[in-house]
C-alpha cells in the first residue's frame, strides 16, 4: 500500500519515509520499555515499518529523473538509452519497448538523463535487449503510476550499438527458434515462441483475446509458471542423475538465470524467477513450509529494486496467484476432497485458488471475468510444460539444424492443443462475464470470491467451542445463500441473452443503435436481412448487443473508417460477415484487419460514392467520400456515409466522424433530401456544419456515445443545432441500446433506459 500511494501521490513518498521512521522509534520505544512481553510482536512490526521507509525512499530517489524527463511532456525530443524489455506489437502495428533514458533533449541538443521510457518504432531489426539506440520522435508524458516516465512515438530510430555477449548470443537463437516455430502450421506455431522463450510478436489478436477469455493468458508470457517449470525440469533431471538436494539447487538456480537471459531480463521476468529462487532457497533451507515468509520477502526486495512494479496489473496478479497457491490451494483441495477423488481435487484446486484470488485484481482493469478459465487451465495445464520444456530444448539445439527442427515439431505439438483449448473454450456460450472495469465490480468479485472459498472450504469444528461453531455455521449458510441468488440471476440473464433473448425485443425494430461506449455500432435490419455500421471499441459490448437482439448472421458490414473506436469490435462478428465496405486504408494494420475478415469468408470492397445495392427489401447507397480524393484521403474526413431507405427501414443517413469541411462539401455535391433519422457525425463534436443538418430535417438523431468520455461529447451547441432542426435527441449514454421502427409513417422508439 506504501509502494502504490508513493508512485500515484509522488509527494507522500517523504511523508511515508518519515511517518514509518517514526513510528519505528515509538514501537522500538515501547520495546524497550516492556521488553520481552512486547518484543515477539513488537519485531514484525519493526519489519512492516522498515521496508515502507525503505520503499518510500526508493520511490523520492527516483523522482527527479522522472521529473526530469516529464519536463518534455508534447515537445519533439531526441532520445538515446539502452533497450531494456523485449518488444511487444501493440495495436498500432508498433513495436513497443521500454528504454533505460541516458540523453534527452531537442534534436542535436542532448543532455545527461536517467529515467524509465516506452518507445514506439516501426518494426525493424536490431531492437534487441542491450543495444544502444537513438530516436527521434514526439514525447508524451504519463498519468502517475506508470513505470514509464515518458513515452516517444518515434518518427525515427536507429539501434547506434548493437547488443553484445550473452544477449546478443541468446537474442540470435531466439530469433533462430522462433523463425523454425513460424514455418509450422497453425494453430500452435505462433503460440509457440510465447510458451517457449516469452516472445508474443506471432501471437494473432485473435488467439490473444481467445485465450484471456479463456483464462489462459499467463501461458503465452514468461511468468512464474514458466520459471517453475524450468526449475522443476533441472531439479528433476538432478535428482534422477543422483545429485543430492544441494546440488539440485545450485544446477536449478544455474539453468534459471540461463533461461533469464535467454527470454531477456525485464522487470516481468526477473520478478518471476526472483519467486521461483525463493521457493529453491525454501527447499535448501529444508523450511517448504516457510513459503509465504518467503513470498512476502520477495516481494519487499522487488518493491525495493522498482516501486513502480506495485502499480502494474501484472506484479498484483503474480504475487496474488502465488499467494494463493501457497495458502489457499491446500485447504481447497481438502475441501474439495469431501466430493471428488483426491488427485482431481488437488488439480482443481491449483486453477481456482489462482482465479478466485485473481479475478477482483482484474475487475480494476479489465471488464471481463472468464467462467471458463478453472476448466480450460485444467485442460490445457498439462501441456504447457511439455511445450515449455522442449520448446527451450530446441531453441538450445539451433547449432544442430536437424534436431532443433524435430524438437521444435514436437513442441508444436501441446501448443497446438493449448491454441485449440483457448479457441474451443472461448467460443462457449457465456464464456465471460461483462462487468464495467472499476472498485465496485472487483468488491462484487471479491464478495463472490469469498463466497465461494468458505463454502468449499472443510472447517474442522470439532473442538471448536459451540458459539464458534454455530458462527462458523451461519458464515456458510450466508455464503451459499450469496451463491444460490448469483447462480440464479445470472441464469436468468443467460436466458434472456440467450433463448429468450429476442422475447424482450420489440418486433418491429428496423434501426439499433448498441450502447458499445465511446463509440459506433448501428445495426440496420430490413426483413431477416441486417447491416452493421461499425463495431465500437471492443468486442465483448457488441457481442452483448447483438446475442441480446438475437442476431447471428451480417449480410453487410460497413467500417466506416479505421479509428479504434469504430473497428475495435470486429473480432466479435469475424466469420459471421458475406460483405464488408470499408473506408480508406492507410497502415498494415488496417490491412490486416481486413485480411482476416476476408479469411473469415467476406468480400470485402472499398467504398465510394455511388456504389447501391440492397439490403432485404431495402436500398442502400454510399454518398461519401469520393475517390480520388487529394484532400480528404483517409481518416475521420473520409468516413463512409451511408443512406438506407425503403423495406420497413426509416429513410437514414449515417455520417460516420466527418468535420465540418467535407459535411459542406456533402452538402454541396449530393441531392440528400429530408431523412427519419440521422446518426450525427463524430459523437456529437462540436465540428458540425449547421446547414446540413438543417438540410436533413430528420426527425430522429442518433448520438452514439459513452459515459464520462473525456472529449465532452456530446457538446452543447450540437445538441442545441439538433433541437432547433425539430430531431429528437436519443443518447445511448443516457438511454443504453436504442431501437427505432417505422409503423403507419411514424418513427417508434423503444430504449433500455428512460432519459434522465
């Protein structure tokens, strides 16, 4: 707690440091005074207290150099430092890495610097863990608690230094490994790197968000799983070969720190083999039994090496997974016990220990919970040590073409089925459960969590005393009760989700637009016929609305520009699409967006003005943007407009995120006409061209919009232009999931909430 408030509240760390000084003087005080009547609880106290100074000192002695480079916060720098992370692909096609800063300054101004930062480049060779590089590009400073003091969004880069020694070496067979992986068939070569050495570039965002829904995430990163199994390999193998358990130890601690380098020694990875090193000291000290000691030592020295660890989702989740494996998994496989055979309890008991200590840590951040992870984790577990062990071997064997060819075939083999377990278990109906990212729903996660624990838990009451036991008795009633209501509503909402979903739709809805946040998704239908007007941010919201409305099939899919907001979701309607029209193209990664729809059985085609073509008994038609264009060539300018009209669909137009300047030349160049409804451009932005909607007339505007946005939409004045034209304003920020029909002329609206 220390660790988190000094890195979010910087100028608490002196406050912290001198409040846990002093509260060591008063204890050693009290100490003193009574002696050995306080000293046994006086001294873990005195523990407690020195490591928060001692964490709070470390944090005010970083502050400088982060302050230092925050100073360049929107301004074009020049950069050089050390790569000290391996490089990740984010959703921007960029490689992303972390860089341990040595000079920074304005472009040919360098100047001494020491501090944490995050570049991003475009994807090139030489980027390896040592190398010195030097970038040029715009800087933008980070929210509080970032490790990262800075991040660069590099216009150009340049490894200066190439890596040298063991991570050069370990950096080309790597590359050797994972260049043999990625000529084996899918699924399973790209997934192989990942569960071998910890890269996860190969790694499709597919298969990735399969396998976070699935519970299988920690598999495809170098965690303290991967480092157990190492150790557990070489101390197996030594104890087979005679080796006495010092000996076991020493060899186990060896090959770690050998496959440390091999998979480049960042924070993640050193955090979990300092874990793994703690459990072998455990074992050479013949005190197993001490392993939570242990763990909460280990985690002093992390927070003592880097404060800003206790902020990153990853190093909570890993101190929790272990946590609970050493504390909470033996007494659940003893509670398990009492209904399945003691093997099997003992298998379950490892995932669900992991995920029920786990799931309110990702509740913070993430806005699912996977159901499926306890079952998937016990399908998929076994094979992640094979996959792991002789995935290392292979890599090891690249001087030996032949055999390293073969051990990489054979390693293909359980990654193959662990991409298949997170592909089959994470298409299951009800797979996740959606909850809004947030305190409230990691304590909703938290009660159930708990719930679940005291349940299962075997209490021996036998030599408790009555009132303890009847206590004991109505904490479990209480809990199972908790259990009974959660397992019921959400079997309800299942049903109404599921079977019964379309029971609470309106039957004559022609027109919805889905709440998705900050962001578009519209759906059209004409008969059994339905289009899609962009996707939303990401895929669960829109998944939700379109199994809500019991849809399973697009005939169209229109993206109308490449923005995260408007395809962020696509991986939700992947394989479920016959056509998609799409905006200008203008990076790789809109490309391959396009590719997999494509794979997935669309045809895909640019739009342009002109094109029509029918939707049911309905006619569509695209009046924006035109081709070429010098002026508006891709981006928000260039969304595709579309109009529907005819077959029981309201005459609309839906304006994707245009500004004012090409809404004037819309206005100019296309006989529009009057509409039922319109979906206004860009959320409701202020950047509107009043005569166009004047123009419109429609009776009905749809703002597509999220909750607390930070753009402020949608603005006053666009809200006050609307209502002046006559349009009834609906708001899915306000009014959730809205559904529109035509009936007898007249626009019917039915909305999941009523307007505040």
């Amino acid at each position: 707690m220390v660790a988190l408030l000094c890195v979010f509240v910087p100028a608490a760390a002196g406050w912290c440091a001198l409040g846990s000084g002093l509260g060591m003087v008063a204890v050693l005080g009290i100490v003193l005074k009574r002696r050995e009547r306080a000293a046994s609880r006086a001294g873990l106290i005195v523990v407690i207290l020195a490591a928060a100074a001692a964490v709070s000192i470390a944090a005010m002695t970083a502050m400088p150099a982060r302050d230092s480079a925050d100073s360049w916060d929107g301004r074009v720098v020049e950069a050089t430092g050390e790569i000290a992370s391996s490089a990740s692909v984010g959703r921007d096609g960029r490689l992303w890495m972390e860089v341990q800063l040595t000079g920074i300054g304005s472009p040919g101004a360098l100047r001494a610097a020491s501090a944490p930062v995050r570049i991003g480049i475009d994807p090139a060779d030489g980027f390896d863990l040592g190398a010195r590089v030097r970038v040029t590009g715009e800087a933008a400073a980070t929210d509080p608690g970032e490790r990262s003091a800075l991040v660069v969004f590099a216009e150009s880069a340049s490894a200066e230094v190439p890596a040298s020694g063991v991570f050069a070496a370990a950096a080309d067979v790597r590359g050797a490994f994972i260049e043999r992986s990625l000529r084996l068939p899918e699924p399973g070569a790209s997934l192989l790197p990942g569960l071998a050495v910890g890269d996860t570039r190969a790694v499709s965002t597919e298969l990735n968000d399969d396998m976070r829904a699935s519970g299988l995430s920690h598999l495809t990163a170098v965690s303290g799983a991967n480092c157990a199994i190492v150790v557990g390999a070489i101390f197996w193998l030594t104890a087979l070969c005679g080796g006495g358990r010092a000996a076991r130890v020493l060899l186990s601690l060896a090959g770690l720190a050998g496959f440390v380098v091999l998979v480049t020694p960042e924070p993640s990875v050193i955090r979990a083999a300092v874990m793994a090193s703690v459990g072998m000291l455990t074992v050479l000290l013949g005190r197993p039994s001490a392993g939570a000691g242990m763990l909460a030592l280990c985690v002093i020295g992390i927070l003592l090496a880097d404060p800003w660890l206790a902020a990153t989702p990853g190093f909570a989740l890993s101190v929790a997974a272990s946590g609970a494996l050493i504390l909470l998994a033996p007494p659940l496989a003893v509670g398990l016990g009492r209904f399945l055979p003691q093997p099997v309890a003992l298998a379950v008991a490892v995932p669900l220990a992991a995920q029920l200590a786990c799931g309110p840590i990702i509740a913070l951040f993430a806005e699912q919970q996977s159901l499926v992870g306890v079952a998937a984790n016990l399908i998929a577990a076994p094979a992640a040590p094979i996959a792991t062990v002789i995935g290392l071997i292979a890599c090891l064997a690249a001087p030996v073409p032949g055999a390293a060819d073969v051990l990489a075939a054979s390693a293909w083999l359980p990654a193959a089925w662990i991409a298949a377990t997170a592909t089959t278990t994470a298409d299951l109906p009800h797979a996740q459960l959606l909850l809004p990212a947030g305190v409230p729903s990691a304590l909703l996660v938290a009660v159930m969590s708990s719930a679940i624990v005291i349940v299962l838990l075997r209490t021996p009451v036998a030599a408790r005393r009555p009132s303890t036991v009847r206590g004991l008795l109505l904490l479990r009633r209480g809990a199972a009760t908790v259990l009974v209501l959660a397992v019921s509503l959400g079997g309800a909402r299942m049903l109404l989700d599921g079977p019964l979903a379309t029971l609470a739709v309106p039957e004559g809805w022609s027109i919805a637009a889905c709440d998705v946040g900050q962001g578009d998704a519209v759906l059209v239908r004409s008969g059994d016929s339905v289009a899609l007007i962009d996707t939303g941010p990401a895929p669960e919201p829109l998944a939700a609305c379109l199994g809500s409305l019991g849809i399973a099939h697009l005939d169209l899919l229109v993206l109308t520009h490449f923005d995260l907001d408007h395809v962020g979701g696509t991986a939700a309607v992947r394989g479920r699409v016959d056509t998609v029209l799409h905006g200008p193209i203008a990076e790789e990664a809109e490309r391959r967006l396009l590719r997999d729809l494509a794979d997935g059985g669309a045809r895909v085609d640019e739009a342009s003005t002109g094109m029509t073509g029918v939707l049911g008994q309905a006619r569509w038609r695209v009046v924006w943007p035109r081709r070429p264009s010098a002026a508006f060539p891709s981006g928000n300018d260039a969304s595709v407009v579309m109009e529907f009209d005819g077959g029981g669909v309201p005459r609309s137009i839906y304006l994707g995120d245009l500004s004012a300047a090409p809404q004037r030349v819309l206005l100019r160049a296309t006989r529009l006409g009057r509409y039922d409804v319109v979906k206004v451009a860009h959320h409701g932005s202020a950047d509107q061209e009043p005569g166009l909607y004047q123009a419109l007339q429609a009776r009905a505007a749809l703002f597509s919009v999220g909750a607390d946005n930070d753009y402020g939409h949608p603005r006053t004045e666009t809200l006050d232009l609307l209502a002046a034209t006559g349009a009834m304003v609906l708001r899915t920020d306000e009014r959730g999931r809205i559904l529109l029909g035509l009936r007898d002329g007249e626009i019917h609206v039915w909305t999941e909430k009523t307007s505040p």
